[in-house]
C-alpha cells in the first residue's frame, strides 16, 4: 500500500463523514433495513453509528493531528451533548468513548465529569445477567451482543485509564472475557452475534462478519487503554487469537469478507472487513498476534480501498444490524453509506498510516 494513497483515502473518508448525509428512507429500504434514515450519515443523532464515527475521527486526529479535526470534535460536542441522556441501552454510551481523551487534549472540565458521571451510572444501573455480564438494553434485555465489546467496553476503559479507577479496569476485563465465553464458538473460534441468557441459546445463529469486527477491533482498542490498570488473563488472549484465527479461514481471495462469514451466497460486507483489517494490525503492533497476520490485515485493507469511491462513500456496507430473526435474514439488508462504515475504514487507515509513518521513521534512523 502506498504511503500518500492510503493518507488521500483517510482524508476523504474523514470528509464524507461531515457532510452529514441522510440514510436511505422508508420507501427506498427493504422491509428487514433497521432505522435507515438515521443510521446512515446523520451524524448529528446521538447513537451508536455518530459514535463510532466520533471514535474514528478521533483516533484520526490522534494518529495525525490536525488541529481541524479536533475543532470539528469540540463542535460536534458543543452542537450535541444536550442528546446525551442516560438510557438502559449500550448504543448511547458509544459517542462518551470520545470524551476521555478531548479531556486530556483540552483540560475542559465538563468532558471529564461528564465521562465519570455516565461510567459511574452505568457500573450502579447497566442491566446484567445473573453472572454479572451487561445485556445489549431496554428492549434486548437478556440478550448479549458481540457490539456491545465495541459500543460500551471501549468509554468505560477510557474512562477507567483517565481516572486510575481500577474497579472499573478490571470490570471491563470481566466482561470482555465474559462475552468472548458466551458467543464463541468452541469449534470454529468466530463469534456469534449474541446469546440470550434466559433460554441459553446463541439465537439466530450467525457468525455475522461486523458483529466478529466490533470484538476485533474492540479487544486490542480496550487491552491496550487498561492493561497497565488491571490483569490481562491468559484466557483472553488465547479466545482472541482464537477468533482471529477463526475467521482468517474465511476471509476471501479479493481479501474481503461475506456479511455471514460462512454463507459465501451472501454479499460481502465492507464495514466488518475494515474493522477486522484493523483490529488485526492494532493487536500485531501490541503483540497479541503475530506478525505473519499482518499480510491477511493489509490484503483486507487493500480491498476495502476498492469499495471507496471517490468522493470517500465507503460502499458496501451493510445496514443497522439487530439480531436477526434468521441467518436468511442478514443477506437481505440493503447496502449503503454509514457512519459506523465510514468510522471502521478510518479506524482502519489510521492504523495503518501510524504504523507505517513509525516504520518509515526508524529505517531512517538504522
């Protein structure tokens, strides 16, 4: 990958995001499609799909440090916080995952009481299973998500590593472990989309490809924020390497994934192949994989390139995806621009120009 092209695909990516398009509408839309209005480029609806968007251009802002891009991240805020409210549902803690670190790049008081206040609710009133693992929320109480790895664990290990709260720390660990023992399959190491706790069933049973990503993506992300606070178990580490091996064997030869990892009549699904691309190169720069996986993560990323065009859509990306009544189901959901596809490619890129910048930077130190 060329250094300059993957910097010009990240920029435009970034800019597509703030134009603030709308989704598809009702009418345009399959009967299966969730919300599709607004979880596709609204970016001012506070919920899942605006932050995993946030989430992305902050880590591009991170990665490049562009002044713009944090002025735009105080904007958004300013313009939206007052949406913040607290909700019995994981997808609304998604955009707080941005506030521990606008804390630290401004010092403003309100983004950090702000991430204490919502971290300290939801360890006293997140709904649980009888062992203690947080459901998805409100309507989907009893069920566990693969997403919620992503949409919760990542704002409370923020907010845990901001505060040296280790009582935080080490309930992130437990329930991340936790949702990698329920939604595993033993046999092929991939995840399923979720498990409901009452009738101890993984429901429709798809190894759907984003809900694998968000764990991809999400482990390394919160591994790497709390590790210093609270231990790692060796279990976590060998279900991850597990998962990633796991959905390797399915990985396509244009180095994409199906929407379905093991259903090759589906379509595959950009969004989930970025964020796996992703999490595989962030967990090889932390030594949670080896090495050699880096080759499947840049093959992956190569074909998600091809899917941007050249305004920066990231296309091929699949709609809001609840736990589908059936495996059937998930090939049927319309494809187009979002805000989590978007965010999951940038995640992507910004992984990828980091190490290589850093990779640059030391040849010409040899």
């Amino acid at each position: 990958m060329n250094l300059s092209l993957a910097q010009e695909k990240a920029s435009k990516v970034y800019e597509f995001m703030k134009r603030g398009n709308a989704g598809l509408i009702r009418e345009t839309a399959n009967e299966v499609d969730h919300d599709p209005a607004s979880w596709g480029m609204d970016i001012d609806d506070w919920d899942w799909n605006a932050g995993v968007g946030m989430i992305a251009i902050s880590d591009y802002y991170e990665k490049m440090q562009n002044p713009e891009v944090l002025e735009y991240m105080a904007h958004w805020i300013a313009k939206n916080k007052h949406q913040c409210a607290k909700k019995d549902h994981v997808n609304y803690l998604t955009p707080l995952a941005i506030y521990p670190d606008m804390y630290l790049r401004t010092k403003e008081p309100y983004y950090r009481e702000t991430a204490v206040e919502y971290a300290d609710w939801v360890m006293a009133n997140a709904g649980r299973s009888k062992d203690g693992v947080f459901f998805h929320g409100a309507s989907v109480s009893d069920e566990v998500w693969a997403d919620t790895v992503f949409m919760a664990l990542v704002f409370l290990s923020r907010t845990a590593k901001l505060t040296a709260n280790i009582k935080i720390a080490e309930q992130v660990i437990r329930q991340l472990l936790s949702h990698l023992q329920l939604l595993q399959d033993e046999k092929t190491g991939i995840l399923y989309h979720g498990y409901h706790c009452v009738g101890n069933h993984h429901m429709s049973g798809a190894l759907w490809t984003r809900g694998n990503s968000w764990v991809v993506i999400g482990a390394p992300i919160i591994i790497e924020t709390i590790r210093d606070l609270a231990e790692v178990p060796k279990e976590i580490n060998t279900r991850y390497k597990q998962l990633v091996d796991g959905i390797l064997k399915y990985q396509t030869k244009n180095g994409l994934w199906h929407t379905v990892m093991d259903r090759p009549d589906f379509y595959q699904e950009t969004s989930g192949s970025a964020g796996n691309a992703g999490g595989i190169m962030k967990a090889v720069r932390l030594h949670l994989l080896e090495p050699g996986t880096m080759a499947s993560a840049l093959k992956a990323m190569e074909g998600v390139i091809t899917t941007i065009n050249p305004d920066g859509a990231v296309q091929g990306v699949s709609g809001g995806t609840p736990i589908m009544p059936t495996i059937d189901a998930y090939g049927k959901l319309t494809r187009y621009p979002t805000l989590y596809g978007q965010g999951l490619t940038l995640l992507m890129l910004s992984e990828y120009l980091f190490q290589e910048k850093a990779r640059i930077k030391s040849d010409r130190v040899e």
